[in-house]
C-alpha cells in the first residue's frame, strides 16, 4: 500500500541535478575556453575537465542533500528552494576549489570560469527543478502519484488539514475519508467518505490508503493501537497531530533531567543562537540598507518641508518584544492639520465624522484618505515613509523581519499577543508579503503567529526578498 511517488521523485531531483550540474560546468568551459580568445591562466584540457567535475559532482549532490533540498519541506517550497540552492551552489563551488588546493591540481582553466559555472549552475537546476514541479503537477491531474490520506479524527485541526490538502491535483493528497465525521460544510472539492469508526473506514477503503493521519486520541487505548497496528502491518504511512497542536510549535529542545526525557517548548525558535544569528543580520543589512537610502530620505524630508512646513517625521507609540513600549518613526504622509489626531477627531475636523466609522470597519483603511496629504500618497504608495524605521532596526527596537509593531490598542483585541511579542517586531514580515491590505486583521496576525513559531534565517531572507517584489508591484500598498 505504500506510495513511492516521492521516493520515484527524488530519484529524479538527484539525477536531474547532476545532469544540470554537468551542464553548467560544461557551458561554463565552452563559454570561456572554446568560444572567448583571450588567454586564459591555465590550459587544462576538456576531456580532463569534465572528468574531474564527474569525480566531484558526488559530492555536490552529497551536499544538495545534507542542506535538505533532497526533502519534501523545501522542494515543495519554491522560496526555499531557492535560498538553499543558492547556498548549496555557492558552497559547492567552494569545495570544487578547496579541493584543487588541497590536491595541487588546477581545476578551472580560468576565473570566469569559476564565476560562469556558479551561475549557471543555480539556473540549470532552479529551470530544472521547476520543470519537474510543472510535469509533477501535470501527472497529479491525470491522477498519478496521488497520495490517498484517511483522517482519524474529527477535530479543528482535521477541518484545517482537509481544506490544506485541497485540491488534490495540486497537493498531490486526496483525502479519501474521515473517521468520526465532519460536523462543518468544508469547501464543494472536498469529496470523502464519513467513517462512524475505523473498521469501517478500512472495510471500505482497504489497500487504497497510504497515509493515515490521526488527530486526535481515544480514550480507549485499544482503538489507538488499533489504527497503529494496522497502519504497520499494512506498511501504510502514519502520522499523529498532538491534540494541543500549539503546544509542539516553535523551538523545541529534548533533555534527560534526573533519567527522565523532558520536552522543553519555547513560544519561538529565536532563542539563543538564532538570536544572535538573527539580530547580527539585521545589523549588517540594516547598515548597508540605511546607507544605501540615505541620500532618498534627505530629498523626501526637503519635499515634505518644503510642501507645508511642517515636521519631517512621523513618531508613535507601538509595542515590540516583551511588551516593550517605543517610538516608531516614520515620513509624515498627513496633512499638518491632521496630524497627530485619531482618525475620529480628524475626520470631525473635516466635518466627515462617518468617514470614521467606515474607517475602523475596512480595518483601519480607506481608499483616497483625505487626511493624507499629497506627497503622502506617493510614499504610502512606494512604502517609502517607512525608510525611518531602518532607524529603529539598527537602534534595536525592530527587526528587518517580524510580526507587524501594533499600538497597544490594537494588540488588545488580539488573544495571542503574548506569542507574537515574545520576539522584535519587524519592519516588513510574513503578513506584509502575503497580501497587506488585503487580508483582514485576524488573518495577519495569524500569518505573525506561524512567522513567530516557525522562524529560521532562511525564511527572513526569502520574505526580504518577497518585500522588495512586493514594494515593486505596490500590491496590498496603502
């Protein structure tokens, strides 16, 4: 019963990379060698090229795997994907000369070679990679590959897992059925059968299941060993979600104290050395990011000065992490008669005091703002007034990459704030580049809550990279 489809596939990701890779270096020979006049440092002969890279493109591969881009987590992720094939390459280049020295023999004819070989190396295997995403998801729709999921379990987090998996031609997961039932409409692609218990899940279903995920537990242990035994009989993959789900989100780390094994959960896996790693990011690209906008943020506050005369920057006060209390700074975009004042008593001023009320229900948002003064749209519109806040990065009030930095008022109405301020809050994040404006409140500080338990410094260099890609597209901007 069991399902090789990711198995078949990562056997082809592996002969795929190495072709790619054999490839790259090949072009990157030819490009120099054969087609460029110029001299070149070290004549080494094609044949003996090319065999040295196939003695050492094991290796490569070898280190494809050891970075994870061999698991189902990162290829199944294309900014991920990305960020390690990026690394792996770049360390692989790296081995490929430390080897040379370490043997005393020349491996590239020349520099650009080296420089041409990492290139295209990265392009060979993302075109590639991305090409097997594509055939893969053709082979889903024709029902191909296609993993057949039995759901024990009739919990929230059951609900959540069905509406993930969906549509199966583009998970590659079709839920075949639900033992226990579903007592909430899910969505219409959603077509599986209701199960009142096990034995008849199985008489029903039988050698069609390769996956049983069970979420939650019967008081009856004999029905748990029940689903167990039969998913290790049968050879069919089984997998349990703890019935406190928030519980095992995070950092966890696994300790003997006094014989026993203790658990120990943090709310975040920005402990310790991912503090370090993450704080000592943000001064590095911070610095170079200040520098680099230094000389905008002069002429934008000569324009705001020279348009009314008024203050530069905007200053209030927002939360960050431990329920510090600090002032963020940003380019004054309101006009100077409406600065300063809440959105209530501005829009009394101007004689509008139900442009307030619309305000708060679009979820502090309206379109064509009347307090916003011209040169405030454009910088709304680029996200340009918040250049300041690089300020506050450096200063470490923020972060480059967190939850959003809220007011005291708005974090009230949020259940879960404890978890999302046990970290910095951050100048851009995952709620910023997964719709902004767009998605509601609730649904941003949900994208916040999974950035605070799931953090890894690969994530804040993909969702820096998405915020550029973003800030370009001026989507969700406001």
């Amino acid at each position: 019963m069991k399902n090789n489809a990711s198995l078949v596939y990562n056997v082809f990701l592996v002969v795929g990379d190495f072709l790619a890779l054999v490839g790259a270096f090949s072009v990157a020979y030819i490009l120099r060698v054969s087609i460029s006049h110029r001299r070149i440092s070290t004549p080494i002969h094609a044949i003996t090229y090319l065999d040295t890279f196939l003695f050492l493109l094991p290796f490569f591969i070898l280190l494809f795997a050891l970075i994870g881009l061999y698991t189902r987590e990162i290829y199944e992720q294309r900014f991920k994907e990305f960020g390690r094939l990026v690394v792996g390459c770049f360390i692989g280049i790296l081995f490929v000369i430390s080897y040379g020295y370490i043997v005393n023999v020349p491996i590239f004819p020349a520099r650009l070679v080296t420089l041409y070989g990492f290139i295209l190396a990265l392009f060979f295997t993302v075109l590639f990679r991305n090409v097997m995403r594509g055939l893969r998801r053709l082979l889903f729709r024709f029902g191909k590959g296609i993993n057949n999921v039995l759901i024990v379990g009739d919990t929230k987090v059951s609900r959540q897992l069905i509406k993930s998996l969906i549509p199966s031609t583009k998970t590659g997961y079709r839920v075949m059925g639900v033992v226990g039932g579903i007592r909430h409409p899910l969505k219409s692609e959603a077509t599986y059968a209701l199960f009142a218990d096990f034995d008849q899940a199985v008489a029903k279903l039988g050698n069609t299941i390769h996956t049983i995920i069970q979420t939650e537990l019967y008081s009856d242990r004999a029905k748990n060993s029940q689903v167990l035994t039969y998913a290790q009989e049968n050879h069919v993959s089984y997998q349990f979600v703890p019935g406190n789900s928030e519980l095992f989100v995070g950092n966890l780390e696994v300790e003997v104290f006094k014989g026993y094994p203790l658990i120990d959960v943090h709310q975040t896996a920005i402990v310790g050395w991912g503090r370090i790693v993450k704080r000592t990011t943000d001064l590095v690209i911070g610095t170079m990011l200040l520098l680099i906008a230094t000389p905008f943020m002069l002429l934008i506050a000569i324009l705001i000065k020279l348009t009314d005369g008024g203050p530069v920057f905007f200053r209030q006060t927002r939360l960050t992490r431990y329920d510090q209390p600090f002032q963020v700074y940003k380019f004054r975009t309101f006009n100077m008669e409406y600065n300063g004042l809440t959105p209530e008593l501005a829009f009394a001023k101007m004689n509008q005091p139900e442009l307030a009320k619309t305000y708060r229900q679009n979820g502090d948002f309206i379109n064509d703002d009347p307090r916003i003064s011209p040169i405030g749209r454009i910088l709304r519109k680029t996200s340009l007034d918040e250049l300041p806040q690089l300020i506050n990065v450096l200063k470490g009030d923020l972060s480059l990459v967190g939850p959003r930095a809220l007011i005291p008022e708005e974090l009230a109405l949020y259940t879960k704030r404890h978890a999302i301020l046990s970290v910095r809050s951050g100048l851009t994040g995952l709620a910023q580049v997964s719709g902004r404006r767009d998605i509601s409140f609730d649904e941003r500080r949900q994208l916040d809550l999974y950035y605070v338990q799931h953090w890894s410094i690969w994530n804040d260099l993909i969702i820096l990279a998405r915020t550029f890609w973003v800030v370009i597209r001026h989507k969700g901007a406001g």
